[in-house]
C-alpha cells in the first residue's frame, strides 16, 4: 500500500517546534522579525510573499514587507536593502527572486549577512551545505525535502537516489544534502542522456526540473520513494508536479502529491530558519562574522 506523504503534517509538526522555539526567545524579550523583499510584481512572487507572511504571521513573527518598482536603479535599491540589513530589529531577510536583469544577484548576495540569509542564498551557507557544518541556513526547498524524508523515517545511508534537476536552488544542494546522509547520488539535468536509465535503479527519486509528466511509471522501481518538487500549470490551470501521479503512485512505496506535498513545507522552513537566525543574532560577536 503506497503512503502518500503528507506536506500539510510535515509542515504541522515542524510548527510545533518553531512554537517552542518562540517561547523560549520571547523569554528573553526576543520577537524574531522576517523582512520580505521583492522588486516587481511577478504574480508568482506576490503569491509566494502573501503565502509566507500569512505563515510568519500565524506562528507568532513579525514582518516587514519592502517592494521596489521594476524599474528601481541599482544605486537606490542597493542602498535601502542594506539598510534593511543592517537594522538590529530584523533577524532574517527572505529576498524573492528572479531579480530584474540590472540589479545583480552577486552584489545583493554580498551584502546580505549570512546570519539573516534564511533562504540560505549566500555562497558562505552553500558552502556550509557542502561541508556538512550544522551551523548553517540552507536552501528551504531542498530543506523541506530533507523533513519530509526524514518526519517519514526513509533513510538514505547506502541508498541509490536519482535527484532530476542541478539548479543552484533545489537540484545541486539537495543532492549534497543527501550525500551528507551517505546516499549515493547521481543528479541529472536536461542534457543527460537517458533518464530513465538514470532512475529506474534509483531508490529514491527527486524530481525538480518543472516538467509535467516527466517521471512517469518506466523511470521508478517497484517500491522507490518519489518525491515530486515541480510545480507546473496544466493548459487548463491546474497545478501538477513533474510526475505522472496516476501512472506512478501505485508502483512506489511512498510518494508526494501536488498539491499538498513538498510545497507545502516550504514556507514553514522559511520560519524555522528565521527562528535559528534569530537565536544566532542573540550573539553579538557571531553576528558580526559575516
Ligand atoms: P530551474 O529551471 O532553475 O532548474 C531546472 C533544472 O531541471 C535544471 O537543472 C534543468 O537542466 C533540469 N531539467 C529541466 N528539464 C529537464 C528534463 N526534461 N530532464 C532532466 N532535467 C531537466 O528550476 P528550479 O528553480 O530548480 O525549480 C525546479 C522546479 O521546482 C520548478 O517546477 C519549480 O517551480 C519547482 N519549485 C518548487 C518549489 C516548492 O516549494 N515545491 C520550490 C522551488 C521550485
């Protein structure tokens, strides 16, 4: 019998912990604080924003929300975003992306202190994932994946994993993550040849890529866990993953749904990491190492 893995659990036990969390900085007069910086109005990105703070919000946290005009110069939105992060009273800084072509992520990156990066954007918290140092804030979709994986007990030592997809922000870190756990990993992207060579072995697969159907029931072995992180929009509208749920659910043992998988995790994560950022900040000499 396949288990559908729940996001929406996940997300509720996690809460739990970020609630304790609370209890203990608000013992020590600490409110952790999250500033939400967006330039533009993407609708996916205000969709995400209001999704986030409605979550912050509901835990507890405070919130800012910053927004700049597309057509925002560097100069100007560089200046304000670090004054953003210099102000004492904000712990963590989620800043939502794609940026507009002139306003570089590099430079953006460097000014952000990796103690309020609680998307863990900056080199220097990829870097900690690569290094398996657990005092770092790491991408929170690759994160949500890990609790997910975790809250249902698969372990990962000495597991073949199939991760489809190498962005920056998903694929790549998530493959180390799950390196960290001693999986063998083989991380594939739109070049590679074969796939379903790839991950019809595989023990557990991830797919990130944003295509629909992509995995579908030749790619998985009876048994393997699927994880699905894609979020694509049907001719008709409707949200779907990357994997054909129908074809697959009944050949894995575990398996996400879309909607109500992975997704639903994420912005849960993001708070939790503000609840570690805010715990880092209490730290004076920590927080000034950037
Ligand atoms: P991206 O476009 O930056 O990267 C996609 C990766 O997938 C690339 O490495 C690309 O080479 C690979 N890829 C694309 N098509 C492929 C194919 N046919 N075969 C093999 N590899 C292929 O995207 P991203 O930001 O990493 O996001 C990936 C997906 O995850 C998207 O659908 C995105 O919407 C979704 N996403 C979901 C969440 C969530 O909370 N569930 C969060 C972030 C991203």
């Amino acid at each position: 019998m396949t288990v559908i893995m729940d996001g929406k659990k996940v997300a509720a036990h996690l809460s739990e912990e970020i609630k304790q969390a609370l209890e203990v900085s608000e013992s020590h007069g600490i409110k952790p604080k999250v500033a939400f910086v967006r330039i533009g109005d993407l609708s996916d990105s205000i969709s995400y924003e209001n999704a986030a703070v409605k979550r912050f919000e509901k835990l507890g946290m405070d919130t800012a929300q910053y927004h700049f005009p597309e057509d925002v110069s560097a100069k100007v939105f560089l200046t304000k975003f670090r004054e953003i992060n210099e102000d004492y009273s904000i712990h963590g800084i989620l800043l939502l992306q794609p940026l507009p072509k002139h306003i570089p992520m590099k430079r953006v990156a460097e000014i952000m202190n990796s103690f309020k990066d609680i998307d863990g954007m900056k080199a220097s918290n990829l870097g900690k994932v690569l290094t398996n140092d657990s005092d770092r804030l790491e991408p929170c979709t690759p994160a949500a994946v890990m609790n997910m994986l975790d809250f249902y007990e698969i372990d990962l030592k000495g597991k073949n994993v199939t991760v489809v997809g190498a962005s920056a922000v998903v694929g790549k870190p998530l493959s180390l993550l799950m390196m960290n756990r001693d999986a063998t990993v083989t991380t594939c992207n739109l070049y590679t040849d074969s796939l379903v060579d790839k991950c019809k072995d595989a023990d557990v697969i991830v797919s990130a890529a944003g295509a629909i159907n992509l995995i579908d029931e030749e790619h998985v072995k009876e048994g393997a866990v699927v994880v699905d992180v894609g979020i694509n929009f049907t001719e008709e509208g409707k949200m779907v993953g990357d994997v054909n749920y129908e074809a697959v659910k009944d050949k894995a043992s575990y398996i996400t749904p879309v909607p109500g998988g992975i997704g639903a995790i994420t912005t849960t994560v993001l708070a939790y990491h503000l609840v570690k950022a805010t715990e880092h900040q209490k730290e004076p000499v920590l927080f000034l190492e950037k």
